[in-house]
C-alpha cells in the first residue's frame, strides 16, 4: 500500500515553483544573480546536482562537496528548497575510462560510448558498487541540511539507457526468466518456441532479443521489455535503500516520463516506489499537441491515486530535441502550467533555470534566458510565478473523478506495435488520445487510468486498442459490463494473452460475449485507402470483418468496397450494461459523434454549459474548477468572467 508523502517543509500550503538548477556550468559569481532572480520570481524549490557526478567526483574516492555546500547555503539562505539529486544519472570520464564494462551495447553489438549522457548499464554491478558509493557520501553529507526537501534518485530511468544487450545483461535477464518462469518447459510454452526451431534445453542458451536474421521472437521480445523495467526499478530500490537508512524524512522520488511517444517503462505499479509522483512532459507541436499534454498530465494524475504529484520538468518554451523547435505562443506558458496544476500537480518545474551557455541544450529555453532578466521571457516567468501564489489554495486538493475512464496499458502498448503484425502503422497512443480529443470536443470529463485501475464508479469505460487481455481482465472486463458498466472498446483488442498468445475462436476471445461480435479475420488497409461508414464518418488504418450476435445493434456499417453492408460500429447489451466496438480509426473528428451516442446511450452528459464544450476544457480538483480555453480566441465565461485565448480559469 502506497503512503504519499511530500516535500519536506513547514508553512502554509503553496504550489511549488521552480527549475533544474545546474551552478556548476557557471563561475561563482553567476549563482548571485541567479538567487537574487530566482526571489523575483518567487522561486521555492531548485533540483540540484542532476549531472554533478564528475564535479563532485573528480577522480575515483576524490569527493569535492564544497562547491555544492555553498550552493545549497546560498539557496537555504533565500528560502529557496532542495530537491537533491543523487547525481548517478550520467558517470564521469575516468569511471567509464576505466571501466569500460559498464557501457552499454546495442543491439548491434556496438558500444554506446560516453560523450553524452546517461551510458551505463542497469545491469552493471561496478556501475551500482560506485553509484551508490556517491549516493551514501550525499546522503551523509547533507542528512542534516535544512535546504534539502526531496531526494530526486537518478533522473529520467531509462531514458537513454534502458535497452543494453550485453553479456551482464544476458546474464540477468536469464536470472529474471528463471524467477518468472521456474521451468524450461514454462518458458518454451510461453514463448512458443516449437516455431522456427527455437527450443530451449538449457537457460545459459538464452539471450536478449539481439539483432536477428529476421523478426525476433514476439514474447522474447515483450519480456525483454519487462526484465528492462524490472531491472531499472530494482536499480532506483538500492539507492532509495541508502537514503531511507540515512535520512529516512526525506522523501524520495524520481521523474516519469508520462509523455508523447516515450513508451518504455510501464509506469503501472511505479507509483509503490516512490513517496510521491514527480513527472516530466514535454510538447511536440501538432493540432492535438495541448490535448496530448492534458491526456499526460491527467495520466500522471491517476497514476498517483488522485492525489497531488509533482511537474518536475517541462520548459517555458522551446526545446532542442525536436526536429524544428517550435517557440512557445502568448499565453501558452501559463496554460500548460495550469493545465498540469489542473491536473492535481502541486508543483510547476522546468527544465532549466538559466538557459546554458554551452552544450547540447544551450538552444533549449528556460526561465531566464539568454537574453537576461530584461526580457519578455523572464517577465513572464515572475507573472507565473505570481500567478501561482495566488492559487495557494489549489494545493492539497485531489482530482474529483470523472463520469468516464480511458484504460491505459503500457503492455497493450508495447505489444500492439510489435513487428509481424496485420499493419505496422497503428500506433497505440495516437488512438488513446484521438478518444480523448473526442471526450474534450463532448465538454465531458474522462479520467486517464492505468489498467489496473479499479473501473466500477465509472459509468463509461473506453479502452482503445486494449491488445493484452489476460484471462483475469476479461473476466474483470466482463463484470463491469455485467454490472451495469458501458464499455467501449476498438480494433485489435483482446488479441492476445500476457504471453502475447492469440485467443483461439475468433476475435477479441476474452471480450466476445460482452460484445456480441466475432470476428474472423482483419483487414487492414493500405495507406491510400479509406473506409466510409454509413454514418457520414471515414475509417483508415483497419477494418474487421466482423460477424455480430442477433441482439447486437450495429450503429455504423461500411458503406463502399469489399466490406460493404459489414458492421463498422457495433453497441450490444449485455447484463445491466452494454459493450461498444468500433472496428476503424475514425481519428478525433470521426470518434467525436460517435462517442456521444455511446454517451448518450449511457446517459452521460457534459458538466459544461452547451456553448463552451469543445472550446474549453473542465478539471476539477475538489472544490476548484479550472477552465482551460482550447482555442485562440477569447471566450465568454458569463458570471464567471472571460478567458483570454489560451487562457485558464480558476474558480472556487
Ligand atoms: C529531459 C531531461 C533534462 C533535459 C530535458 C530537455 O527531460 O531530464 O535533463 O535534458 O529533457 O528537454
């Protein structure tokens, strides 16, 4: 059971404002200036000492911690906390020179060497033994320091690391398959291996999924994924270990990646690791760029329980890693902030306090620039930072559950877009989120949850391309629609089982009852081909021939080529409840009317009066309602005001 703790301070409840604060690429006198801006603009807590590891550690057991005593007095003495990072998230030159075996290797075989970031193995015994090492001398050091208010483990797990098919690798996956399985002839069913030739007789035959002469083995390759996880978790557990032993007030976290494509930690069962939920999000530009940040932060939400968590980085505008770095417009700094806050952040955090002056992110914005205090950037870094204050009274407060759930389920994810499949186009996240651009443009509220989620306070359900289904959530699955839930599922669900093993008889085997469909083979469709539904809607990227039950009510079928007069969209009831399936991507326009007659059906409607749904988005923490206006033009609020474009309100 998950106790939530939070930054260790004293005071009046407050959100927190602040930034990766990195001194070390800056002389002395640089730090001054930085606290003295940081009180314009009502900084409270910096993360330090992210990729400190080779100035604290200049040479093997050489610490040289004074340079960060005075960093954390200077800030201690301006009431700014400390998030302290342990630092390990990037080794320096001479560990890696002389141990070269805690490098990563690629799947390739080719080394990952240093000059970036982040290149050790999560496998790597020397890299633990001299990782923790720094972690104990931190801890010890700074146990009694009044600035430090969190510990923040590494940075970013798995960022760049979390693939590595090394021999140490090899090793230890062969141990986690062993744990996972006990048996040989456990392991050979799992990964049906009597295809191709690929029975195991011993576990040191076992490797990694390297590169291969063609698709590697599907379940290898998912278990891979898994073992990754698991080994990078177990990892984070040893330096929280030495910090709960030396200073067990102290909370420990570590930032997420709930964010766009980054897809390689399940996250589900994270949130038991950490005291509290520290998140990282990042925009990509795209007409549903805003919605995809609100789908991250409402994800991130749910991961932590509904309670508060921590925006630990995004940036006040642009940043380096996209192929064109789009600068942020007016107004949008302080409505992604909010939109997070929204959420149930309690925190708004960038990534980085001043922007560098070298290195690969010295394009990438912060919140002083390079331009200096005296700039339209900083202005509005102090404006947020003000803002903020006067939304004190947001803090502490929880998500207030909304009247429909999405299921989010990394395995689905990781499965669904595995090689060899019917297309290798559909991508998991893009259909989640399509279903959640249509729940905006409804003005109805939809909760992001984790499979595991527990589904029955909600009246609506979607689980867009829920691939695994494991026996015990299609029983779960089943209850909720046997017990008055409506379910709405889509193509390529219930596929498979947690050994990604096709469920025999016609698809989706564990949901076919509740749906009242089968069906016998896909049909995907190619780039340049479209499927119209009789509903004035147009499906891409798949069809399903599908055979329905007599009491299932078709809602759209297909109107032109080979699948004409097949179902589309099917709704069927089922116990007290009904299961709805939608065979094609119809993309948000297309989603959009057809969940609101699955709303509708389920008599779900809009907290939203009629002429703000769509243009603006509702979240509700407690007694707090935040507006969010989706559009760039001002909008009406009537008695509550108006929001500028791009504007949110908060009202209690
Ligand atoms: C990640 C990292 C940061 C920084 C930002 C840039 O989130 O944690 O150190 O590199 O990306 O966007």
């Amino acid at each position: 059971m998950r106790t939530t703790r939070w930054v260790r301070r004293s005071g009046a409840p407050r959100l927190e404002f602040g930034a990766d604060y990195n001194p070390e690429q800056w002389p002395r006198e640089v730090w001054d200036d930085d606290v003295r801006a940081m009180r314009e603009a009502g900084v409270t807590i910096v993360s330090l000492g992210i990729f400190s590891w080779a100035r604290l550690e200049p040479a093997d057991g050489a610490f040289d911690f004074g340079w960060l005593d005075d960093v954390l007095d200077l800030l201690h003495a301006n009431d700014i906390l400390v998030d302290l990072a342990t630092a390990t998230a990037s080794p320096p030159p001479w560990l890696t020179a002389a141990h070269p075996e805690i490098l990563p290797i690629d799947r390739n075989g080719n080394t990952i060497w240093p000059g970036g970031r982040q290149h050790w193995r999560p496998t790597s015994k020397t890299f633990r033994t001299y990782a923790l090492r720094l972690v104990r001398e931190l801890a010890t050091r700074y146990a009694e320091h009044p600035a430090l208010c969190a510990w923040h483990v590494s940075n970013e797990l798995g960022c760049h690391n979390i693939y590595d098919y090394s021999d140490e690798a090899a090793q230890a996956f062969r141990e986690w398959l062993r744990s996972r399985y006990r048996t040989m002839d456990a392991l050979n069913h799992a990964w049906g291996t009597a295809f191709w030739s690929q029975h195991y007789g011993d576990w040191s035959e076992i490797l990694p999924p390297r590169i291969a002469a063609t698709q590697p083995n599907p379940t290898q390759q998912l278990d891979f994924k898994r073992f990754s996880v698991d080994v990078l978790r177990d990892y984070y557990r040893a330096e929280k270990a030495i910090l709960r032993e030396l200073t067990p007030d102290i909370p420990v976290t570590t930032n997420f990646m709930v964010a766009g494509a980054v897809k390689d930690i399940d996250y589900t069962d994270w949130v038991d690791e950490v005291d509290f939920v520290a998140n990282d999000h990042y925009r990509h530009p795209g007409p549903q760029s805003l919605d995809e940040l609100s789908f991250s932060a409402n994800l991130t939400g749910n991961l932590a329980g509904g309670e508060p968590w921590f925006l630990m980085e995004h940036s006040t505008s642009a940043v380096n890693w996209q192929p064109v770095n789009v600068a942020k417009r007016p107004g949008e700094l302080d409505r992604d902030s909010l939109t997070h806050v929204a959420h149930g952040s309690d925190a708004v955090s960038f990534f980085q306090w001043r922007q560098s002056r070298a290195g690969a992110e010295k394009y990438h914005s912060a919140m002083l620039p390079h331009a200096g205090t005296d700039s339209a950037m900083f202005r509005s870094v102090v404006a947020l930072g003000e803002r903020l204050r006067g939304l004190a009274f947001v803090a502490g407060t929880r998500r207030k559950k909304a009247p429909a759930a999405i299921i989010f389920d990394w395995q689905s994810w990781w499965a669904a877009e595995q090689d060899s499949h019917p297309t290798d186009r559909l991508l998991y996240r893009r259909e989640a989120v399509d279903w959640y651009t249509a729940f905006l443009n409804a003005g109805v509220r939809a909760d992001v949850v984790p499979v595991t989620a527990s589904l029955t306070d909600y009246p609506v359900v979607v689980a867009p391309i829920l691939h695994v289904i494991p026996a015990d959530l299609g029983a779960r699955l089943t209850t909720y629609v046997q017990n008055g839930g409506h379910l709405v599922t889509t193509y390529f669900s219930g596929i498979v089982d947690e050994n990604d093993h096709i469920w025999l008889g016609g698809y989706p085997g564990p949901l076919r009852d509740a749906l009242g469909l089968r069906i016998e083979e896909f049909a995907p469709l190619l780039d340049d081909e479209q499927a119209e539904l009789d509903n004035g809607t147009t499906g891409t990227l798949w069809t399903d021939r599908i055979e329905v039950a007599p009491d299932t009510e078709v809602l759209a079928s297909y109107k032109t080529g080979e699948m004409a007069g097949r179902p589309a969209v099917t709704r069927h009831p089922f116990g007290a409840g009904s299961a709805g399936y939608v065979s094609t991507r119809l993309g948000p326009d297309g989603i959009t009317p057809v969940l609101a007659e699955f709303l509708s059906r389920a008599g779900v409607t809009s907290e939203l009066p009629p002429d703000l749904r769509g243009r603006v988005e509702l979240a509700v923490r407690d007694n707090v309602r935040f507006l969010i206006n989706r559009t760039d033009d001002p909008i009406d609020l009537g008695p509550d005001g108006r929001l500028a474009p791009r504007g949110v309100a908060v009202l209690r």
